[in-house]
C-alpha cells in the first residue's frame, strides 16, 4: 500500500472540521424519517382495505424513507451521527430492526469495504462481485454463466438484492464473532416484533402485500446507490501494493449530483468521494464541505448518461487500466491471445 502524500493528508486534515456532529440536526433528521416512514406503511395498510392499488401509489414515497432510514443505519455505523457512541449504537439497532439488518455485523462488513474498496487483492463481501477480463477468461463456463446473470442489472437490483437481504441478513454465516451473532439473532428478533406490531391493525397477509413491494423498490434503489458508486468509467482498481487510500476515495467512489429531493431521500450519499475520504463526517455536512473545499471541486461529477453506461460495465481490463463491457472484454482478450500466439 502506498502512503498518502503530503497533499492527500492535508486534504484530509481540512476535512476534519466538518466531521463534528450536529445532535439537533441528527435528532431531526431521525424524526422526519422514521415518523414519515411508519405513517407510511400504517397509511398503505389502511388503504389497502379499501384498494390495493390505491395503497401502491404511496409505495414509492414510502420505499424513499426507507432509503433514507437506512443511511441514518449507514451514519450511525460510521458514528458520524452522534458524539457518544451509545447513541450511535441505539440509532443503528433501532434503524436496523426497521431495515432488517443487524447493525453489529452489517457495520464490520461494511468497515472492512471502507478498507479495501478499489483493491485488487483484497475484494470482499461488502464490494460488488468484480471480476476482471482475464479471470473471466479463465474462469470455468458455470462461473461465466453465474458472473453474467449476477451481473444483469434487473436481476442484481430486483432478485438478488431482496433475497439476500431478506435471507442472508437472517443467517449467521460460518466464522463469524459471538457479538455478531447475538446482533442477528437480536435483531431478528426484533424483526419479528416490528412485523407482529405492524400486522395488528390489518393482518399480516395486508401487512406482508403493502410491505414488499416498498422493500424490494427501496432495496433496488439502494443497490443502484451502492452501484454506480463503484461502477462507472475511470473507476480507480489496483493492485495492493499500488493500492492508496485517498486515491481509492477520491477515484473510486464517485461524485454522484442528484436533484434535491433525491438527494434528501438518500442522505447526500451522492457525495461519495467525500464520505470515502472521511466517514465520521455527518451526511448534513457532506453538500458544505463539497462546496467549500476547492480541492473536492476538481472531482468529475457523474452525468445521468454516466449513470446509464456504468451499468453495462461489467469487468475490469488490467492492461487498460478501465471498466468494460463483457463484448469488449472478449474482444480485448482475443485480440491478446491473437498477439502472443504470434509473437
């Protein structure tokens, strides 16, 4: 791993003055997220007595809080809500019961992305499965099959993200630490309570009907999110020994601009970069120091046509040093196997 310059330190050293957290500012954020979001799903349960239809239209209203519920999970893992970290823990079991995600293990996962992300050698659990042209070359044809379905956008965000969420989040995986495990089994509990309370007043059949459809639209939004946060031209991926921290946050988290409505519905999450750079900073500072920090300027912001091509992304070229797609990285591979049989 390289060291970070001279200049990647400052950086970092002048972002520190926007990690301080608000409590007003996280206390209200906590408000108008989860109170909108339980009304929600009470309204569509209320509504779907009289047409299920009728209840679908607040679906996607609802889906964008959970969103946003889950970044106040997201925020209070890296502690940037909160000073006291009891507080962080609080907001991070109570939000992950609601999002259906044990904090504990959920946020050594994630820690471990935060270390790694853009590394070569060190891809994880909390990454995207990226496979570069050459193991996808040399990978048995099951493998290809399976890299190329989980790969399809509609079956990445619509398939797999719900059915891992809802299945995997419930599993204790084989190695995992004793605290994580009481996290799930804890959590899983209070999954169960959350659902019993929110089926009483209209059974859970209505519950389980109004429920899903905005848990698989949040859960397709949030792996979109995740996504083209890591997926897109000139994302930065290295080997280890070449691998920098600043550079993998900087280059290989991207600068995401959404309007304002979406970018209250995803807690500024858009700002990447900046949160790769330096988690502990709150998400309500992250626009600020985006604005004031001239060196963040010089960061690309992703264009909606951006957004589009990343998800035809689908390996990584080593040779060219950038994200292709599976018809170029064939093409690119033959055409190397074509100069070495001739050299």
């Amino acid at each position: 791993m390289l060291v970070p310059s001279a200049e990647e330190r400052a950086l970092q050293a002048q972002l520190s003055q926007y990690r301080t957290p608000d409590q007003a500012k996280s206390l209200g954020q906590i408000a108008n997220t989860l109170l909108p979001y339980v009304a929600g799903v009470i309204a569509m349960g209320a509504l779907a007595q009289v047409s299920y239809w009728l209840a679908l239209l607040l679906a996607l209203p609802t889906a964008g809080f959970m969103v946003r519920v889950f970044i106040l999970f997201h925020d209070a893992g890296h502690g940037s809500l909160f000073r006291d970290a009891r507080w962080n823990r609080f907001v991070g079991y109570l939000t992950g019961i609601i999002v259906f995600t044990p904090f504990r293990h959920w946020t050594h996962k994630h820690a471990r992305h935060h270390a790694t992300a853009g590394d070569l050698d060190r891809r994880d659990l909390g990454d995207v499965w990226t496979m570069t042209v050459d193991e996808f070359m040399s990978a048995p044809l099951p493998l290809r099959l399976v890299y190329r379905l989980f790969r399809n956008p509609f079956v990445l965000f619509f398939l797999i993200s719900p059915c891992g969420h809802l299945v995997y989040n419930r599993l204790p995986m084989p190695g995992i630490g004793r605290r994580e495990l009481r996290a799930i089994i804890w959590t899983n509990l209070g999954v169960v309570l959350f659902v019993a309370l929110m089926s009483l007043p209209f059974g859970f059949v209505n519950f389980a009907l109004t429920f899903l459809p905005v848990m698989i639209v949040a859960l397709a939004v949030g792996t979109w999110l995740f996504y083209v946060q890591h997926q897109f031209e000139g994302v930065y991926w290295t080997r280890a020994g070449n691998w920098n921290y600043s550079s993998a946050a900087l280059r290989g988290a991207s600068y995401l601009r959404l309007p304002k409505v979406l970018q209250f519905f995803t807690g500024s999450i858009g700002y990447h970069h900046i949160h790769h750079l330096v988690p502990r900073i709150p998400n309500y500072n992250l626009e600020r120091a985006q604005r004031e920090v001239p060196a963040l300027q010089a960061v690309p912001a992703l264009r909606f046509r951006d957004v589009i091509h990343s998800l035809t992304l689908r390996l990584y070229d080593e040779a060219a040093d950038q994200m292709v797609g599976f018809r170029e990285g064939l093409r690119r591979a033959r055409l190397a196997a074509a100069s070495d049989a001739t050299a």
